[in-house]
C-alpha cells in the first residue's frame, strides 16, 4: 500500500483484505495494527476522499480492527491507536462526504458501534473507560453524523439499525454524552422518527 498510494485500485484491494484478515481473528487484528497497516488504511481514506469504493472499504476494515477490543487486554492497544490515528474523525469525514450513500453511512455507523463500545485501555498511563472514546466521538460531532445518516438514509433499515445502536453505545452510562445529545434533539428526533 505504501509503495503505491495512488493506485486506487491496489488501495481498494489491499484495504478489502486487510479487512477481510482482521475479520474473526483476534491474533491477526494485533499483528496488522503492530505491522502499520492502520496507517496504510487511513492514509488511504485520507488520499481518497472522494472514492466511495475506499471510503466503505475503510470503514468495514476499521471496524474488523476495533471489534471486541475491550474483550483482550493485548486488543486494547488498537482502538487507542485508531484514536490516536484519527480515525474517528476519518470515519465522521466519510459520512459527511457522502450523505446519501447509504453502504457507507451504514459502514461508518458500523465502525463508531465498535470505537464506541470499547473497554478501559492507556493513554499515556492514563486509563481510559469507554467513555473517553463516547465523548471524543461526541465531541468531534458523532452524535449529529449519526442522526444526519440516519435522517438521509430514511428508507434504509440498515442505517436505521446500525445508527440507533451506535447512538445507544455512545450515550449508554455516560451522563454528559447523554445531555449532550438531548441538547442535539436525538430524543425529538427518535420520537418524531417513530411515530
């Protein structure tokens, strides 16, 4: 990937199976974030912005990276780096590149139920419980991605799905994230959308 970083193609297939490697392999999760493959696949979404292909890739691939960290004390150390990575905000770039799309809102929805859900891991010798990473969601306007997908994405029960469950990690026993998003009209939101 780094060789090439313009050949959209390579790109897209190496970020398909850099995914498809971290998928259901909690050893192989580790090993492609220690070996730099995290970098490869934000630098991607970070080259490619405008590529829908790279964006949903990149965001399915995030997810496999990050899912149940918080079960393995050695899986931590991914979603602090996809954090300190920015990936959360490459996430939240692709919903706002892409409104209607709905594969990607339901991949970019998909990869903050993961950040979100995560267990107590370090920064810098600090533990951090899963909600520093609902708030810096939060703060880096998360809440508003998510029911902007879903507000675009009406029809689609996916985005619907996918985009409540991550409104309920990042809101689930953290007090300021939960005023937060009252204050942001998520429950007007759900009770208009339900009626």
């Amino acid at each position: 990937m780094g060789l090439y970083p313009d050949d959209v193609a390579l790109q897209l297939a190496a970020i398909r199976l850099v995914g498809v490697l971290a998928f259901n392999h909690d050893v192989n999760r580790v090993r492609l974030v220690c070996e730099g493959c995290l970098e490869q696949v934000l630098g991607a979404m970070a080259r490619h912005v405008s590529d829908k292909a790279i964006q949903q890739a990149s965001c399915t691939t995030l997810t496999n990276l990050a899912h149940n960290c918080g079960m393995y004390s050695f899986q931590k150390g991914n979603r602090r780096k996809i954090l300190l990575q920015l990936g959360i905000e490459r996430v939240l770039d692709s919903m706002q590149a892409f409104p209607h799309d709905t594969s990607i809102q339901q991949g970019c929805c998909w990869a903050l139920i993961s950040l979100a859900g995560s267990g107590t891991f370090l920064l810098d010798e600090i533990a951090l419980c899963p909600n520093f990473m609902c708030e810096h969601i939060a703060a880096r306007g998360g809440v508003g991605g998510i029911v902007a997908a879903m507000l675009n994405c009406h029809a689609d029960a996916a985005v619907q799905y996918y985009g409540s469950w991550a409104l309920l990690n990042l809101v689930a026993g953290l007090e300021s994230v939960q005023t937060f998003a009252k204050q942001e009209g998520v429950i007007v939101f759900f009770y208009t959308f339900l009626e």
